[in-house]
C-alpha cells in the first residue's frame, strides 16, 4: 500500500495500460484457403448426397432423374420423358427418344444406331444353334427304346460361356452309380453310350466334373471328394468306350458337394450328377 501524502490523502495507483495488436496477413497467406476449401466441403457433401440418392431410390425414380435433368427442348418434353407424371414419372436416357432424326434410325438419347443394325454374340448364348443340333440328334438317339426315353428327363444341356454342358443328374429312381461307389449302373452304362455317340463327332475338348450330395460317410471310409473324382474318372473311360479319343480329354475334376444343383437341400439325390463340358 502506498504511503499516504501529507494532509491524509492516499495516492491512486498508476492505471495499467494493454494494447493489443492484430497481425493481418496480406496477399496470398489472407483467406483464399477457406474457399478452397468450402469448395472442397460442397463437392464431397454433393458426392454423398449422390450416393445416397443412389441408394435410397428405385431404378424407375433413378431413370426419371436422369430425364429431369437431361437437356432437351421445351416441345420436346412436353411429348416426351419427365413430363407425364412429374419429376419421377418419367423416362430416362436409355429409353427410345422422339427426336426428329428418328426416321429411319432407332436408338436412345445417348447413343443412335440404323435399324437394321445387329449387335455381337451375347455371353453364353454363342452355342445356341450348336446345342439345338445337339439336343435333336440325343432325343433322336432316346427314342430308340423305353429304357432311354425314361432316362432322358435325366439330361440337362447348358450352353455357358465355356462350352455346351451336359449334365447327368440323379434323382430318387435314377442313379448314375452303386451307392458310395465308382461303378456305373447299367442305366448310366446305357446312357452314357448315347452321349458318346453324340459328342464324338462334335469335336472339341472335354472336361469332366463328379459331384456328389452332402451326406456324411462313416469314419474311416471314403471321402465324397475322392468319390467325386472317382466318378468322373469312370465316366472318362465309358466315354473312350464309347468311341472319343483319349486326347480329347482336358480334365477331370472331382468338387464333391462344393456345387449344389439344389442348395437348399445338400442332401437332395439331384445333388449327385456328372457334368460333361464340350468346348471349342
């Protein structure tokens, strides 16, 4: 405390004084950086939003979006997309377009093609007229006694991307082998002299699959994996009886109960089949 002056007054003490001093960048070190980023914020918030726009709307709603938004003339819309039942009723750019320029040309908003045009081979479908032949000549070969048209309903021919497949499939009258074992019924004997005589002209390599259902095996017994194998192998060799050259052969393969025919049932018999892959 300060010492009192004479006559008893007390001196006030000595204010303090703060200054502050605000530094402002110039230039370039200023606030340029914060719109790049708000730019950077709104792009990436639009990003989402997109995504969730993707994934909240149906495929129609997503096509009349695509039409809202598509540039177009005023006459246009009003006799075309996006314009019949409002922002999602309408149609998008896939769909056929009414441009003047459709005369004699079909096509979309985005791409046009002549109408007389004609697209490539579609995936699996290149082997259609091939197995049509196939299936005639086999059901021709079937009707040669009872037995075999009892039997057909027991082949299934595929046409995929590989080759023709035909698969040789069990049910609960038919089995292609001996319970648990490798050896051909005499059906399957029968059956498979049918496809040989079928496939061998046909040219191409070969690959042979075994599958077999899911019931288990009692310990110390086989495994449905070296039965799968087994089974493939056998039908190779009835094959080479049947008069396909053994050079033919790519592979065999044994996947056991890895590729159910019927997956909701592993233990379905239609499980246990013989798929034979005809390839170019």
């Amino acid at each position: 405390m300060a010492a009192p002056k004479k006559g008893g007054k007390q001196e006030l003490p000595t204010p303090v004084i703060v200054k502050k001093i605000t530094i402002v960048a110039a230039g370039h070190h200023g606030g340029a950086w914060k719109v790049a980023y708000a730019d950077f914020v709104t792009a990436m918030m639009a990003f989402f939003l997109l995504l969730w726009i993707l994934g909240a709307t149906t495929e129609k709603q997503r096509k009349g979006i695509a039409d809202y938004f598509s540039p177009t003339l005023v006459k246009t819309r009003e006799g075309s997309a996006g314009s019949a039942a409002g922002l999602l009723g309408g149609s998008s750019i896939t769909d056929v377009d009414n441009y003047p320029h459709r005369a004699g040309q079909t096509g979309t908003r985005s791409m046009t093609v002549p109408r007389d045009a004609t697209g490539g081979p579609k995936e699996g479908s290149g082997h259609s007229s091939r197995v049509k032949k196939m299936e005639q000549q086999l059901q021709e070969k079937m009707q040669a006694s009872e037995a075999l048209r009892r039997l057909a309903k027991q082949v299934r021919m595929v046409d995929t991307t590989q080759g023709i497949r035909i698969d040789l499939v069990d049910n609960a009258d038919f089995s292609m082998f001996m319970l648990g074992t490798t050896v051909l019924t005499p059906d399957a004997s029968m059956l498979l002299k049918v496809i040989g005589d079928t496939v061998a002209p046909q040219g191409g390599g070969l690959t042979i699959r075994g599958h077999t259902d899911s019931l288990p095996w009692k310990s110390g017994a086989a495994n449905n994996w070296s039965l799968s194998a087994g089974r493939a192998e056998a039908t190779r060799q009835s094959l080479m009886r049947s008069g396909i050259a053994e050079d033919r052969f790519r592979r065999i393969e044994g996947v056991a109960d890895r590729e159910l025919l019927v997956r909701d049932n592993p233990q379905d018999p239609r499980n246990r089949r013989i798929s034979i892959l005809l390839q170019d």
